[in-house]
C-alpha cells in the first residue's frame, strides 16, 4: 500500500457511520428516560426496558460486527522496520506499563512515515526500547496507523533491525487513524434528545398526575388543600407541609392548618403538637380511655411569632438555623417549649398554656 507523506487519511463522514450514531444516541436516551420515567411514574415494564435495552442492542451491535472482525483477522500483517523517535511510560502498575511511543516506519514497498502508538511493555523488556532504537512492527496493509512492536521478532527480521540505518519521517508524514467526523457526533446527539423525547411525551400524562411532593396519590388526595401545602391525615397523626416562601409564622396560616387536621374531630384530643418554620405535626390521642391531652385548636398561636423571635435573639444563639415549637400535656397543664439550635449550640425557653414564658435557658446553661 502506498502511503503519501503528509496526507492523512480523510475524515469519514460514510452514511452508515451517521446512521450509527444517530442508533446508538438513540438507545442511549431512550434507556435513559426510561429509567428515569420509570422509576418517577413507578412503571416496572418501562423501567426493565429501560434496563434492557443497552444490553440488548449491544449484543445487536456486537453480532453484527463479527463478519468485519473475521475480515480484519484473515488479513496477513506487514512487517517492517521502525525507528523509536520517542517513548514515554503512561501509567500502569502492573508487570506491563503501557508505554506510549513515537515511531518511523519503514516498509520496504513504500516511503517512510510516522505513527504515534501505545504498547504494553514488560518492565523486564523496558529497557531494550530507547530513543533511535530499530524494531521490528507489524501493521494491517489497509491500516497502517494500527502498528504494533513485535517483541519476539523471527532471526532475519532480528538480524535486519541489528544492522538497519534509515532517517526519521517528516512529522507531515504522520499517519492516523480516521476521524469519523462531525456529522456521526451530531447525529448521535440529536437520537439521544429524540429518544429521551419520545418516551417523556409518550408518558407525560402519567408524569403530570405525579404529586411534587413525592408522596404517593392515595395517601394525599383526600387531604389536599392548596397547590402550595400538602395535608396528610391518618388515624394516629396529621401533617401540613408548607411550599416554598411560606411559614408558620406567617398571620393564619397556623389556624388555617389547624382546622383542616381537626376537621370533624370535635372531640378529639392531642398528644402533642410540634410546629417548626414549614411543618406542623399532631400526634392524635388513642381512642379508648383518655391520657392526658390538650385541644390543638386551643393553643395561643398568637403568641407564637413572639416566642420563636425571643428564643432565636435572646438566649445566646447568635446564628439561628432551626427552631421548633413543641406543646403537650404531660404533667398538669399545657406546657410549650420553643427550642432553638445555631452554630453556638442549643437552646430554649418554656411557657404555659396562654403563651406566658416561665423559663429560659441559653446556650451552655
């Protein structure tokens, strides 16, 4: 084969090569998106799929490589002379390093020119291959850029590399394997967007019933107020979770939330309640006979944004993260404990049923 010095080979650009790209990227989405929209919408046959598919199609794609590989195999290797221009070891720490060389390869059919390759190399043998040293190569007639050192050359080759002086190729000489262009990376760029596409439109319904919250439908669809809070009530409990840019705090919205976990529950006490800056908690009395509780709808929510101001500017936190509210009945009368905590550490104050404080311990007291 003969190789012009300082052309290398053009880029492909072959339909087939597009085609594959555009398959793969394909594949690749549509695994993606399954998985995703799979687990989100929790459809077991997609997200198994989702899972299968690359597997699948990279069997496809390796069954169908083996009539070119069988072809690559039959084909008898040249074997030539090479000059070592540079070598450096790229890593490895096994028994062989890969070592990345520079060469001038010299068929005796055609001009010289240079290829870059990385071999493995035993660290026995390292120190036979130096800068200006001649071996021995093989390479693929119909792919010259795919040289490999014959470690273990036959006496005549042995005995030419011995006595072969030749100069090195031009860098312009230089010979590497084909580019396969920008046209295949486009194209498995846009399969990937069309694949993952394909099943988000094709699931955006079931994707759209989704709660933001992650909850499951049946457990909040009774209790559901307002796009921006999600209820959850239970026999033993009830939750109100507040959205983004909304507190507690906030003028109402303790009542508002109150009312709809007390809702046709005229009679029903509580253990505790807890209330923190998006989250409210009551913990329902068992039914039976009653231990001692307190009526959630009776607590001086008023007085709340005044105790959690005190607690997180008077006690010793100077870098307030957290609060919490906690009011119960454990011991005579309703008692509430506002706990703060902040990098210093934490604290908290207590006061009785109309909000009036009766304690305060700081940080470290």
């Amino acid at each position: 084969m003969t190789i012009t010095m300082g052309a290398p080979p053009p880029a492909r650009r072959s339909p087939v090569a597009v085609a594959r790209g555009f398959l793969t990227g394909g594949v690749v989405g549509t695994s993606l998106a399954a998985l995703v929209v799979g687990a989100i919408v929790e459809n077991e046959p997609l997200f198994v799929t989702g899972a299968v598919l690359p597997v699948g199609y990279g069997l496809l794609f390796f069954l169908a490589g083996m009539p070119r590989r069988a072809r690559e195999a039959a084909v008898v290797p040249r074997t030539a002379l090479a000059m070592i221009e540079d070598l450096e070891a790229v890593g490895g720490e096994s028994s062989d390093v890969p070592v990345r060389f520079e060469l001038t390869v010299a068929p005796d059919d055609g001009p010289a020119y240079r290829v870059e390759i990385t071999q493995g190399i035993n660290l026995v043998d390292l120190s036979d291959y130096r800068p200006h040293g001649v071996v021995v190569v093989q390479y693929p007639p119909d792919r010259p850029w795919r040289v490999r050192i014959v470690k273990r050359p036959t006496p005549e080759w042995e005995e030419r590399a011995a006595s072969a002086l030749f100069d090195s190729a031009p860098r312009t000489a230089r010979v590497a394997a084909p580019s396969k262009g920008r046209g295949s990376g486009f194209a498995a760029f846009f399969g990937l967007l069309l694949g993952a596409a394909v099943v988000v439109l094709s699931f955006r319904a079931d994707l759209s019933d989704r709660d933001d919250t992650g909850e499951p439908l049946s457990a909040v669809r009774p209790s559901v107020s307002s796009t921006s809070s999600t209820t959850v009530i239970s026999s033993a409990s009830g939750t109100v979770t507040l959205g983004p840019g909304r507190s507690f705090l906030d003028k109402g919205e303790l009542d508002r939330a109150v009312g709809l976990l007390t809702r046709g529950r005229d009679t029903r006490q509580a253990l505790t309640v807890v209330v923190q800056e998006r989250l409210l908690s009551v913990v329902f009395s068992p039914t039976g006979p009653q231990p001692p509780g307190l009526d959630p709808r009776a607590l001086p929510y008023d007085r709340f944004p005044a105790l959690v101001k005190e607690a997180t500017t008077a006690l010793g936190v100077g870098s307030p993260r957290t609060w919490q509210i906690t009011a119960d009945r454990l011991t005579g009368g309703v008692a509430l404990r506002v706990s703060v905590t902040g990098s210093e550490g934490t604290a908290y104050l207590d006061a009785d049923g109309q909000g009036k404080v009766v304690r305060r311990v700081s940080v470290g007291g």
